[in-house]
C-alpha cells in the first residue's frame, strides 16, 4: 500500500535524505529525547519509561521535548528497539543502574517456539497510536522518524537477555546452532519489517533501522549471518514505499560497504571513521549521517564548534548529508551545548541561495 504523505514545511532533512539541494545542512540527533533534559526527567519521576512508551499521549510529549528547546530539523518516535522483544514474551524490565534485562532469554529450540508472534500492527499499536498522536502535534513542521532495532542487535538482546560488551552467548548460538540462529533472525526479520512497514503506514516520513551492536561482527561474518536478514527487513520495506531509509551501526568502520549493501539509502556513520573515508568506501553519492563524537558534548562552546566544524568541512558542502551524532547523546550533557551545537551547524553551514 503506498500511504500518501505530505511534505512538512521544513523539509531539509529529507531532501539531504534524497541528496537535494538545501538552505543549510540538517540536524537532529539520536536520543534527543532522554535524560539529558530536565523536562524528561520530570516525567520520569512519575512514570517508568515502559509507561511512557506505552502511553500514546506520554510518548508524543516526549517526542515534542526537545522541538521546544532546539531547532532541530526531525523529530524521532519516542520509543524503545527493544518492546519488540517484549510484545514477543520475553520480559523486558528496564533496572536502575544495570539497564534492560529479559526474564525470558531464548537460547534453545523450545525457548523459540514458545515465541507467540503477532502482526507488529497489533502488537505494537501503542506506538503507532504515538506517532498519529505526535503528528497531530507536530502540525506538519518538520518530519517524523521512525525506528526499529535490527534483527541482529535484537537477536544479542533476546539471546543474551541483557546487554553486553562482545555478546558470547549470542554468538555461540549463531556458530554452534544454525538452525536456531536461522529461525530467531528470520522471525526477527519478518518482526521488524512488518513494525517498519505499519510505522509507513502511520506516517512518518522516513525509518531509521539501529544495528547498534553490528560493529561487533567480522566482514564475513556480517555477510553471512546477518545481511541476509537485514536484507529481508529493507525489502519488505521497499515494497510499500520509496521514503528515506536510513541504516545506522556504531562501530561500523570495517563493515560500512556491507552495512551499505544490505539496506538503506542513508548510512549512518559513527565518530570512529572520517566522515568523507566513509564516503570513499560506500561511495561518494550515497546519503550520509553522522558523524560528531556524542562525548564532544561534553567539551566547552569552542571545542564543539571546532569539531562540528571539521565534520562539516570535511563533507565540502557536497549534497546528501544529515549532521547528527555518531551513536546517542549522553545523559549527562548539558542542554545548553546541544543549542549550541543545533545553531551552530545550521549557521555555519548555510549557503547563499
Ligand atoms: O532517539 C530518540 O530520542 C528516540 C528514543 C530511543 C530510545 N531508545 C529511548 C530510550 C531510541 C531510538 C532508542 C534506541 C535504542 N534503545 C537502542 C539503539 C540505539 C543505541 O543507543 O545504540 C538501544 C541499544 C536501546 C536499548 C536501551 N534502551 C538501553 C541499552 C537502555 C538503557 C540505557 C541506560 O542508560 O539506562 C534503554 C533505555 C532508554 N531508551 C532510555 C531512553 C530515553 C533511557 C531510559 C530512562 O529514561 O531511564
């Protein structure tokens, strides 16, 4: 089904998404809604962040937080990659201190089946009531972004039950048991390309897919275990709509050409890589986004602008790029650096039209 969206009277973001000409370069950034924000944190004192996701109206003031602090050039659903993970039985508590756990890891054969898969559309609805909520809000100023974990980032979490640095369990299981690795990721696969789908079929402009953990993954590995699936997700999408796809990992440096071949028609790109070095690899006309260190804003006002800056000369003005950070904005930034940052980008980069 093509869904018919109209274009939001800020539309930088997505014509750098097609690698359009536009006034000043865009930003939004990933997590900008969160902790950092003293606003988020007032919420948060009254409710759990599963409440807050799973509250239709909850999630859209979120989303509309950082909107009002900072000129941001997307929104992005207020939500979470792993509820997928929950609406398929596992358990999904998030703890003080530790992060999310699930009571109810997969790790055999039996542990699969009693998986009880649900159309995404159902399942999930609360975030797709959230995003016809935020849009209602949003009065078609700037686009929405949507989101989905991939399957291999979801397929650690449900396996490992808990996050981790190099996922052993998770890995055991895709060298050891084949079949089981097969089952999970292509059940993942079917999963978050029916969530994406109906997050189109909502009305949001463009999709991110967050393969957080793929930088933990050899080449070879990537390409045999993964891309399939990712593969499969990015089709299913394909299928119903031509909107801005962007494919992010962190940690990606050595797999940025196989992230590329997989999905998307952006690639996201984290600090640890010359912004125009991966241009070079996935090639010069392929959309990108990045690629500020997180931890950047931490540094004083003339350190951010020095390094916002050099990620801005290095793109040269060339078109197809979104500024953003390398992975998710830490907790502990202080909201009046990201006004700089936002401000900052858009000022230095505006060009003479
Ligand atoms: O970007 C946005 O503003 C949208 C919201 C968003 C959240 N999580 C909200 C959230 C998005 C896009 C995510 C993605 C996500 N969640 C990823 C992929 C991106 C990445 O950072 O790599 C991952 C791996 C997760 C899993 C997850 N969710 C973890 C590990 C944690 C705990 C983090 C911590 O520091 O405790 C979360 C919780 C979470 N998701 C928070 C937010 C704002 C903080 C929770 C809180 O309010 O207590």
């Amino acid at each position: 089904m093509h869904t018919k969206i109209t274009t939001p009277e800020n539309d930088r973001f997505l014509r750098a998404c097609r690698s359009e000409s536009v006034d000043c370069t865009p930003i939004w950034l990933m997590r900008q809604a969160g902790r950092y924000m003293p606003e988020y944190r007032a919420l948060r004192d009254r409710y759990t962040i599963l409440e807050m996701i799973r509250t239709p109206e909850l999630a859209a003031e979120v989303t509309m937080q950082p909107l009002r602090s900072f000129d941001l050039d997307a929104a992005i659903i207020f939500a979470d990659i792993l509820t997928l993970l929950d609406e398929l039985g596992l358990g999904l508590r998030f703890i003080e201190g530790e992060g999310p756990v699930f009571d109810q890891p997969v790790r055999t054969t039996g542990d699969l089946k009693r998986m009880e898969p649900r159309p995404p559309a159902e399942s999930l609805a609360y975030t797709l009531d959230a995003i016809h909520c935020t849009l209602d809000k949003l009065e078609n100023r700037i686009p929405l972004i949507g989101f989905s974990g991939a399957p291999y980032t979801l397929a650690c979490y449900a396996i490992e039950g808990r996050g981790s640095r190099d996922f052993p369990s998770a890995k055991k299981v895709m060298y050891t048991d084949p079949e089981l690795w097969d089952q999970l990721m292509g059940l993942l696969a079917d999963q978050v390309g029916d969530y994406l789908v109906a997050q189109v079929e909502a009305g949001v402009h463009a999709v991110q897919l967050f393969d957080s953990w793929a930088g933990s993954l050899s080449p070879q590995d990537y390409t045999r275990y993964v891309m399939p699936y990712s593969q499969r997700v990015y089709a299913k999408v394909r299928a119903c709509s031509d909107l801005p796809f962007i494919h992010f990992a962190t940690g990606s440096a050595g797999i940025l050409k196989e992230i590329h071949q997989a999905a998307g028609t952006v690639t996201g790109v984290d600090w640890r890589i010359r912004i125009e070095e991966a241009r070079e690899l996935i090639g010069p006309d392929v959309p990108v986004q990045g690629n500020l260190d997180p931890l950047a804003l931490l540094g004083p006002e003339e350190e951010i602008k020095r390094q916002a800056g050099a990620v801005l000369d290095a793109v040269k003005g060339q078109a197809g790029h979104i500024f953003n950070l390398g992975h998710g904005i830490h907790k502990t930034t202080d909201p009046g650096k990201v006004k700089t940052l936002v401000d900052f980008v858009h000022a230095y980069s505006r060009r003479e039209t």
